[in-house]
C-alpha cells in the first residue's frame, strides 16, 4: 500500500512539474509576444531609430523585413500563443493574471501594425474563436485593474476594426459602454431586458452605451461565426428589448444595424413565431433598411438581413418592393452574368435563390419591373431573364406567367391615359424581355388576358408608331407572333381574328415591312406569314370593309422597290410555313409560275402537304439565295432549309425525307453552304442541316 502511494504522489508531482513547465512556457512565450510586438510597434513609427542596435553600420532599414517580422509575430500569436492561453484561461491561477496583461496588451499592439489586411484577417479570426466571450468572462474573473483595462483596450481596438463607418457618438459609447459590461454571456445579455433606473441621467446613459455596445459585440461574434449564445435565447432577448425601445429609429446606426442583422441572423426559415414579434422584426427592418442607406456597403455583406425580409409572412407587397430596390441599388451591375456565375457571384448569388425558392421576392421583382426606376429594372431583367432562361434550370409558374402579362396589360394601359410610351419605355423593354424568355419555355392556351394585350398591342402600334422605338417594336412584333404560334398549336383562331380585323395595325404592318431596320422588317414578315397562314387554315372571314388583303401577290408587289426584301419575304413565308403544323392551301402560296411538272420524289409526292414542282422550285430558291452576298439573305435562305427538312425528315415522312436529301444537286448545295460559311463562324442550323442529313 505504501510503495502504491509512493508510485502515485510521484506520478502528481510528475504532472505537476509538467503543468508548472507549461505555465513556464506560456509564460515565456506571452513575454517574448509582448516585447516583440512593441518593438514592432516602434519599428513601424521610425525604423532607422530603433533598429539600429541590430544592424550593421549603415545598412537600410528593409521595409520587407518589418512586414515579414509581423507576419511572424502574427502566425506565432495565431498557432501558440492565443490557442494555449484563451483554451486553458480557467485553469490558469489568480497569481498569474499579468500573463493576461500581457497578451491582451499584445493583442491591442496588433491593432497599430501593418499591413492592416493581415491585421483585420487576425482579428477576424480571433473574433470567431469567442474571444469576446473570453475576454468578458476573464474581466469578470480577476480583480486585477489593470487586466480590465487592457482588456477593455483590446476590446476597443477590436470593435474600431470590425466597422468603419461607426459615428463619433458611438465611439464614445464604446469607451464607456465596456468599462461596465463584464461576466458570462448569459449574465450579460440581461442588460439588454433591463430598464434603466432613472436615478440620473448619467446611469440612464451608461445603461444605453451598455446595451448598444453589448449589441454590437454580439454583432461581431455572430458575423464570424461564434454562437455565443443560442439562436432561440438570443431572438428572446431581442424581442423583449424592442419591447423595451419602440422607437428604434433613435438608436445609433451602429447599434441599429448590429439589431437587424442579430434579429436576422437568429430568425431561421423554418422558425414560425408570434404575430407581435413578426411585426416588431418587420418594423425594425424598415426602420433600419431606412436609416442605413447610407452606408449600404454594410448590407451586402450580410444578404441574411433581406432573406429574413422575405421569409416574414406578415410583409406587404410595397414592404417586399423597397427591401428589394435597397438590395438591388448596393449589388454592382454586371450585365454578362450566365446563370451559373450568377449564382456565385456575392449579392446575385443570394438573391438569384431567393427569386427561385420565395413568391413574396418574385412579387417584388416584378413590381420593380413594373414602375421601378431604368437600373433597377435592367437588374431585374438581368436576374429574371437568369432565372428563367434555358440553362437557369428553372421552369416558370403559370401563375408567375399569368401575373406578368396582367402587370404588362396595366403597363399598356397607363400609356394609354399618359399618351406617352417614352416614360414607360424601360419598363416595356424589360417586361417584354422577361415574358419572351419565358414564352420560350413555357407554353399554354389562350386566355382573356392574352386576348386584352393583343388588342392593346396593335391599338399601340396602330396609333402610336412613329413615337415607340425600334426595338419595342421589334419585341411587340415577337410578342404578337408568339401568341399566334400558341394559338395556332391549339387551333385557337381568336389571336388571328384579333389582329386581321384591326386595320390601322395591319396598315402600320405594311411599313413596317418596309422598314430600313432589318429586325423590325424581318420580324414583320414572320407575323404577316402566320397571319396568311392562319387566315387560310381557320378560314376566318373578312370582318372589316376593305380590308388589306394579306395575300403573297400583295407582298410580292409591295417589296418590288427592294429585290432582297422581296426574295426574303418569300424565303420567311416558307420557314414559317415549314416551322408550323398548319396546312394552308396551295392557292394562296403558289408564288412561282407553275410551267414545270417533273416530280421531285417519284410516286412519293402524295405525302407531301403541297405540290412537288413547288418544293423544287423552292429549293432551286434557297440555293440561289444562298449565293447572294447579302448576309441576312443567307441566314433566312438557311433557316428555311432547315425547317424544311426537319419536317420531312419525320418519321411518318421519312422516305420522302431521305430522298429530297439524296438529290444530287441537294447535296451539292448543302456542300456549298459548307463552303460559303467556312471562312467564317458556321451558323448553328448550318450545322443542324449537316446533322439532319447524317
């Protein structure tokens, strides 16, 4: 029994000697830390003075070294020394507190260093390994004056450089609001839910600087990712001093912004609460969303604080419209963002999910859309036409469609009573953008708002042309061929009806058609092609008196005056024709001289939907055109071709297919449109012909 106490008092003294080494190193260590960076301190006010002792006789002092020395004394701070002290500080023994002195006296020199990057990353990163929570609690625990104020100094320099727009007031309150704030984080936080007594006016404002400051320290850990406290304790405490403070639009910017983000930061998306606290956060967020403008910067980095906005049920539309325009003033414009860099870019990225994942944000861009000012609405179109585009992965809601054509309608509409489309023009723009992007990807029946806009459309065109730019008219155009495609797929000859029976619309088609812009005249074509098409196929009666006869001898003699335009009118009928699943008559499309009847396909002619000697014709057509030197000419002589040949490479036409392409002066052609392309960039239904053929 005695060699066993023996054997166990020397393995405590064993340990003992140990712990007493390692207190010894510790000790050491902080020393060395403490003069270093003093020394580095004093190096950085006048180099040439204080290091000459260590540097031969006349030799320079090297900037270089310095930056590289703090590097050091950062890197040993980082990795030794806060690690050992800050992870081991209860079990280090009131008699050793100067260890304390001489860390946190290290820690505020780290503050007067340079660069001030390596500086801020340090302090950063100490904040995130709860060193505020530490350094309170130590303050509580020693008794030693001069171990709070340098704790209190630390603490100091670590707020200045967590914010740099802090006021002079705030700065004050800081000095005086730390002096007093000591102890554990759960022990501190009921400052927060405590009325000020009222003896004096200065305890009343030693209470506030107390409060705004412990906020702000919660503010740092919770940015650099120390929970302090729990989420649930920390939005209780905030809530019952919102209770405390009404009128929030009194706090310091500082203290009021580290109130919004801590409310943000612990109010989860799946976390339901109270309808008194929804609106104590909903008030607090305008208020501080309001007052923190200025200083806007702040904001980006915390995208939390506007997710929290949406992710309360209890705000309203015009609520939603103003956080978003805050959000979407202090994001940087980049107008070449794929959907893929969107959704990584800092500020887009948060908000490219909150538009896919949250109905109230959607809402609220597309009110932007509606009546926001010219950059807001081209940011928005930017992250709509992201979001719903082809490669955005994201298909849009009908309801998301159906709303947006609703808001374009009252768009047209107010133009109307202003009787000015200058106004509304980048609104206009940008809603036609957005609905073209999504009719690409989403169609469905016609419905009585389609059927509204139709007739506002052509009303606006009809009386308006001369007023409406190119380009929305260019979109108008795509918008109404659109709608006459989709309602053609389902047999829909409402849309037709609408446009054929407004004569000051199809008067302004026919200068439009003229148009020296080649995307306006171009598009024109394709409206006026399924127009003749539909009017053929639905047999819709002539409504108005006089009305203009859209048939191809009309167009053919209205074009006279431009040889290419009329060979791309007929070239344009044609890929419009290929490219739907009508079946107009031959009478109202016979355009060339009926002299030749050899045909084309053999026996085989029976399956096509119009006659063999036109087909050839046409094909003889195309390779003409693609000869030409006009570059649009050759685009449309190509398309053409293309939806030709998609429609009788189907299956049900197959053999037909295969032996238009197996003409030998068809293949020749598709060999010149190699050819006549090689020099430059190959078109993509090029390459979709050579496919086709395969």
């Amino acid at each position: 029994m005695v060699g066993k106490d023996i054997s166990g008092k020397s393995k405590m003294a064993e340990v003992q000697s140990k712990l007493t080494r390692a207190e010894r190193r510790i000790e050491g260590l902080v020393c060395s830390l403490e003069a270093a960076f003093i020394l580095a301190v004093q190096c950085k006010s006048d180099p040439a003075a204080n290091m000459e002792s260590f540097l031969a006789p006349g030799t320079p002092v090297a900037r270089s070294r310095l930056d590289n020395f703090v590097h050091c004394l950062l890197q040993a701070l980082d990795e030794c020394c806060v690690p050992l002290v800050l992870t081991h500080y209860q079990q280090i023994s009131n008699n050793q507190v100067y260890m304390y002195t001489s860390l946190f006296t290290s820690l505020v020199s780290v503050g007067q260093l340079c660069p001030q990057e390596l500086v801020l990353r340090f302090y950063n990163k100490l904040t995130s390994t709860g060193v505020i929570r530490i350094a309170l609690h130590i303050k509580a625990k020693t008794e030693s004056t001069s171990v709070k104020q340098v704790i209190d100094k630390f603490l100091l320099e670590l707020c200045q450089f967590g914010s740099s727009d802090q006021d002079e007031d705030f700065k004050r309150e800081l000095q005086l609001g730390l002096t007093f704030l000591q102890g554990s984080l759960v022990h501190v936080l009921s400052v927060l839910d405590q009325h000020a007594d009222g003896t004096s006016v200065e305890a009343d404002q030693v209470h506030a600087a107390q409060q705004h400051v412990l906020l702000y320290l919660l503010y740092l850990s919770y940015e650099h990712g120390d929970r302090c406290v729990s989420p649930s304790v920390l939005f209780d405490t905030l809530c019952a001093y919102l209770c405390l403070h009404p009128d929030v639009h009194l706090l310091p910017n500082t203290a009021l912004k580290s109130l919004v983000f801590l409310m943000a930061a612990c109010t989860g998306s799946t976390q339901t609460h109270a309808k008194k606290e929804q609106q104590q956060g909903l008030r607090l967020l305008s208020v501080g969303l309001s007052k923190c403008s200025s200083t806007s910067s702040w904001l980006l980095r915390h995208p939390k604080v506007f997710q929290w906005c949406f992710l309360n049920p209890k705000i309203s539309n015009m609520q939603g419209k103003h956080v978003l325009k805050q959000w979407l003033s202090i994001i940087p414009a980049q107008m070449f963002l794929s959907p893929l860099d969107m959704s990584q870019e800092p500020g887009w990225a948060e908000l490219f999910t909150l538009v896919k994942e949250n109905t109230k944000c959607l809402q609220a861009a597309l009110d932007i859309v509606t009546d926001g000012d010219e950059e807001s609405v081209s940011k928005v179109t930017l992250l709509l036409g992201r979001v719903f585009e082809k490669d955005g992965k994201q298909s849009p809601n009908p309801k998301t469609v159906s709303t947006l054509k609703q808001m374009l309608s009252d768009v047209v509409h107010r133009i109307f009573l202003a009787k000015s489309v200058k106004k509304a023009e980048h609104n206009l723009t940008a809603m036609l953008e957005i609905l073209l992007i999504m009719q690409d990807q989403f169609v469905t029946g016609i419905n009585a708002t389609d059927l509204k806009l139709v007739n506002q459309v052509c009303s606006l065109l009809g009386n308006d042309n001369e007023k409406i730019p190119k380009q929305l008219v260019f979109m108008f155009e795509e918008f109404l061929s659109n709608l006459l495609l989709q309602a053609g797929k389902s047999q829909d000859n409402r849309v037709a009806t609408i446009i054929l029976t407004d004569k000051s619309f199809l008067c302004i088609l026919q200068h439009l058609i003229l148009s020296n812009e080649d995307i306006v005249s171009t598009k024109a074509l394709q409206l006026l092609a399924l127009l003749v098409l539909q009017q053929a196929d639905f047999s819709i009666p002539h409504l108005v008196k006089n009305q203009v006869q859209l048939q191809l001898a009309w167009l053919l003699e209205r074009t006279k005056s431009k040889v290419y335009l009329q060979q791309i009118s007929v070239l344009q009928f044609w890929a419009v024709y290929f490219s739907t699943q009508l079946t107009a008559s031959c009478a109202i499309v016979e355009m060339l001289d009926d002299t030749d009847h050899t045909d084309l396909v053999g026996q085989d002619n029976t399956q096509l939907n119009i006659k063999t000697q036109y087909l050839r014709k046409l094909l003889i057509y195309i390779q003409q055109a693609v000869f030409k030197e006009n570059r649009h000419l050759q685009c449309v002589a190509v398309i053409c071709l293309h939806n030709l040949l998609t429609r009788y490479l189907k299956p049900h036409v197959l053999k037909t297919g295969h032996s238009l392409v197996e003409q030998p002066w068809n293949r020749f052609m598709l060999t010149t449109l190699l050819e006549t392309f090689e020099a430059r960039k190959t078109p993509t239904c090029v390459l979709a012909i050579v496919n086709l053929t395969k």
